[in-house]
C-alpha cells in the first residue's frame, strides 16, 4: 500500500461515539523510514484520531479532539519484523471509570502495558473514531502511507470488544491466528473490508463501502494464514531497495539481499523476472552477513546461476545453461531434501533438468550440514552496473504487473508464471508444513 489509501465518508454519527473496537491485521514493508498509518478518523486539522506506526517503529494511537490529544498511547516496544502479520486491536471504553480501562491496545492477543506516552481520554470523552468523519484505511488522511499489507479490517460502533473475538491461539502450535467466523455487532457505523483478498465492499451488512482514494489495491497471496517470503530489509545494505512488499530489488554496486525464509528441509519453487544484463539468481546461508558486501559468488555457502549462463559457487564458474536478460523469468526449484537446485530460463529447465524426478540439477549437496547448517534462503546480486530484478514467491506479481497466465500448481499453494514441478510448493509458511 506503499502510496494507496482507502476512504469512507460518515454522514450521521455512530451508535455509541464513546465505545468502538478497530481490529485488524498488517505486515510492515518498510521499517525506521517514517511514519506509517494503518487507519485515522479525520474531520479537520483540529479533529483526527489515527493508528500508526511511528518512525521510531513504536505502534501509537492517538485522538486530536478540538485542537488537544485527549488520547495519546505510545508502546515501548518496536515492530520491526518485515516477514510477519501482526494482529492488532483498539478496545475503547470512554464510560469506563478507571482511566486504565478505557483505551486498550492488544497485539497479537496481548495487552500491551509498557507505554512510552500514556494519556487516557477523560471519562465520557466523545471521539473522532465513530463520529461523522471520514475514515482512511493506509494513510493518516492524505499522507504517512503504510507500505506494507492489511487484511480483515473491522469496525465496531458501540461495542469495546477483546482480541478472541477476532482471532485465537492455535491448539497445536500455540501461535496467534486469524479467526475467520467472526460474531459481532458492528453498529450503525461498523464496517469489516478486506475480508477475502482485494474487495473495498463492507461485509458486516451495513453496506458501509469503501473507495480506493489513491493508488492502487493490490490483491495478494500473502496473508494472516499464509506468509509468504520476500526479500529482507533487515539482513541488506543501503545500496540496495526494496519495494513493491519487498518483491521488487535494485542493485547498486555488487551488494547482495536475502529472503526471509531459510529453510533445511522440503522442495519449494519461486520465480524471478530479469531486468537487467549482469544478474543472477541464487540461494545461499542468509546468516553470513558479510556477503552481503563482499560479493556472493565467491562463496562457499552460496550457489548461482548468472546471465551468462555460467553456474558458480565458491568463486567457480563453469559453462553451464543459457544466457538470459531483461523480461526473461528465471525459476528456480531448490530440493532440500535431496540437496539439489534447478533453474529454468522461461519455463524450461536448463541441461535437461527435472526437478520432479531429481534429474539432472544444476548442483548437489546444498544440504550438506558443513554449507548451510543455518539452511538456504532465496537470494540475488550482480557482478556489474546497476541493476533491477522483481520476485514472483507465490502472490502472482512481478512488481505490480500480474503473472500473463498462471501455469499449474499441484499444490494449490501459489500462483506462477509457469508450471510448478510435481513435489514442490511456494516458499511460504503453509509451504513449510506440506
């Protein structure tokens, strides 16, 4: 949502203007780059209520009623973790007699009680939230995009609910999941959106619809469910940026970027598409930082395959497959289970590669324990120029342009530009546990 918002105009006020519960779910692109608002309540510039991640990367919530906070709530603790969705909900009770039991946040199922700022609205304060205004979904009325994704987004009018009314723990892994057969009572002024991919349409049945404001809303694989990988910003340099949801990567100089996935055992496919002439697609150990600067392809931990068409590890190239350039998409099918990686220049796997049948790879013992003790992450450099490249790990996008025609997917688990070898699955959490 890196410069895409959503809006909805309320004419009449809610039910109750001093009880709402905003409950949602966001995974951060970009981290320590400004402020980031998920949602805000906006009348003028002395009437706003906002949530958002501040610079600091500290989640605060605040109200500007009349030209003062009468609310202002900033945690200590910092979200800086770019491959995770976290669930957050603001329960508000303005009737509450304890100014503690008013305003509470929750993260993940947790209240929160470590608060930099901490000023509570005085009792029977009315509010922005539920008032006639506009609500902004991914922006703090027309700036401070989120960049980063949102997903089951609700509002509730009138009723301060806690976080199992929207999610709860798993019985078997003991994590925080989404909790899709949602019972509430949404008010005159409630809404949920984004139930099911990209749809602006209120599902709550107040026909409370929003628009798209700006930009574009992108629908996407990705969700509180099923976390796909990206590349990483926190285990990069500064020469290289990410964005498109840290899909999309520019080079400058020969830097390197990992994904933020590393796995150690299961055959997993992802697909690159090539925007430049001196590229190459790889895995390697993401936790030897010093590739990241020194160059990869000298590495021992690290396997590429380079638009030449050479194959090099450990500072080795060999004559290998053929050359590819900008528009070309490579895949590659990384088989840790048997230690072996394949590449394909659009759709077809080089020197007679079959990854369904374990044939003829590009290289073997990727698993072997004194290489990848840590496993292998996706991964992409240059040994030339500047240079762009955008992943496909599962969303359907290269950047923002949708795969031509997805290819099959036994499965079920991803959309791709080509047919995914029999065996293998995306790179994603639901993929880690087929």
């Amino acid at each position: 949502m890196a410069n895409t918002s959503l809006n909805k105009n309320f004419s009449a006020e809610g039910d109750n203007i001093y009880k709402w519960t905003y409950s949602f779910w966001v995974k951060r692109s970009k981290i320590s780059s400004g402020d980031h608002a998920m949602a805000s309540a906006y009348y003028s510039a002395t009437y706003e209520g906002r949530i958002y991640f501040r610079g600091t990367d500290q989640l605060e919530v605040y109200d500007y009623w009349n030209g003062s906070y009468t609310l202002q709530k900033k945690l200590n603790r910092k979200f800086r973790d770019t491959s995770a969705w976290y669930h957050i909900v603001i329960s508000n009770d303005n009737t509450q007699a304890s100014a503690d039991d008013r305003t509470k946040i929750y993260v993940n199922g947790v209240q929160e009680t470590s608060f930099a700022t901490n000023t509570q609205y005085p009792q029977n304060q009315r509010t922005t939230f539920g008032n006639d205004y506009t609500h902004y979904i991914g922006t703090g009325y027309t700036f401070d995009y989120l960049d980063g994704s949102m997903s089951h987004i609700h509002f509730i009018d009138g009723t301060a609910y806690t976080p199992t009314s929207f999610g709860e723990t798993d019985s078997t892994t003991g994590e925080w999941k989404i909790k899709t057969d949602v019972s509430v009572t949404y008010g005159s002024n409630g809404y949920f959106i984004l139930k099911d991919g990209n749809s602006v349409t209120d599902q709550s049945g107040n026909s409370n619809n929003f628009t798209v404001g700006s930009g574009t809303l992108t629908k996407t694989e990705d969700n509180p469910s099923n976390v796909f990988a990206t590349m990483n910003p926190n285990n990069t340099t500064s020469n290289v940026t990410l964005t498109n949801g840290n899909t999309s990567v520019s080079l400058n100089g020969t830097y390197t970027t990992y994904g933020t996935i590393q796995v150690t055992k299961g055959k997993f496919y992802w697909e690159q598409k090539i925007n430049g002439s001196s590229l190459f697609a790889s895995v390697a150990d993401g936790n030897a930082g010093s590739m990241k600067t020194v160059g990869l392809l000298n590495e021992n931990y690290a396997w590429a395959y380079r638009s030449d068409g050479n194959k090099q590890t450990g500072g080795t190239a060999t004559s290998w497959g053929n050359s590819f350039t900008t528009n070309d998409i490579i895949s590659t099918a990384l088989d840790m289970d048997n230690g072996k990686i394949y590449w394909a220049k659009n759709g077809v796997w080089q020197e007679s590669g079959n990854p369904a049948t374990g044939a003829n790879p590009a290289f073997t013992g990727l698993n072997t324990s004194s290489y990848a003790p840590d496993g292998l992450t996706p991964c992409v450099g240059q040994y030339s120029g500047d240079q762009n490249t955008s992943f496909n790990f599962g969303n359907g996008y290269f950047g923002t342009t949708a795969v031509a025609s997805a290819g099959t997917n036994a499965s079920g688990n991803g959309i791709f530009e080509y047919d995914v070898p029999n065996g293998f699955t995306a790179l994603s959490t639901k993929g880690l546990n087929l």
